[in-house]
C-alpha cells in the first residue's frame, strides 16, 4: 500500500527540520550531550560513577544518556564537560550575511 507521503532532504538541523521553535538550542544540546555520553563511555563508568562524577544522581545521569535534555540547560552540560576535564570555548562571530545560527563544534585532543 503506497502512502502520501513525500520524503524530503531535510536541512543539517533535524530539530529545524521537524519545525521546533527552539532548533538551534535543541541541537546545541543533543551535540553537547553526545560528547558527554562519549566521555562517560570512553571512561568504561557505569551511570553511578558518571553520577558520582558529574555531581547528579542516576535517573539524571540516565535522562542525560538517552537524549531527555530537558532537565537541562546549555550551562549545566557545560559544567558537566569541564566536570569531565573538557574546555569549552564560546566563539562569536558575524553571520556574513546568512541567517546568524548557534554551533556546537568539537575536537578531540592530540
């Protein structure tokens, strides 16, 4: 059975995509959380010793790894990343005439 739907090539925002208010924020976030689930998984811890870590208890730690960031806000996940032995540098720049956007880059160390 064919369906009316059409597929689409979305933007590089899948929260854009799917019409959030919030997108730049929303992705900001789910980028900041991937590398703290990479750091947390790349230190072989459990969720209680990421816990312990980061100062929070389980459940959040577990919120936090499945993508419900809600809870939290752009500054905590920075803590978090510092918590984690991270540097987190804020870069400000003119748009150059496109449409000015929030980014989320990061580098792994040498």
């Amino acid at each position: 059975m064919r369906s009316n739907q059409k597929a689409f090539i979305g933007s590089t925002n899948v929260f854009a995509d799917l019409g959030r208010l919030d997108a730049d924020e929303a992705l900001a976030k789910a980028k900041l959380a991937y590398q703290i689930a990479a750091l947390i998984a790349s230190a072989g811890w459990t969720q209680v010793e990421a816990s312990r870590k980061l100062g929070i208890d389980q459940p959040k730690v577990s919120a936090l790894l499945r993508g419900r960031l809600s809870g939290f806000s752009i500054e905590r996940l920075f803590r978090f990343l510092n918590e984690l032995g991270q540097d987190v540098q804020i870069s400000i720049r003119p748009s150059g005439g496109k449409t000015a956007r929030v980014q989320v880059m990061s580098r792994k160390s040498a």
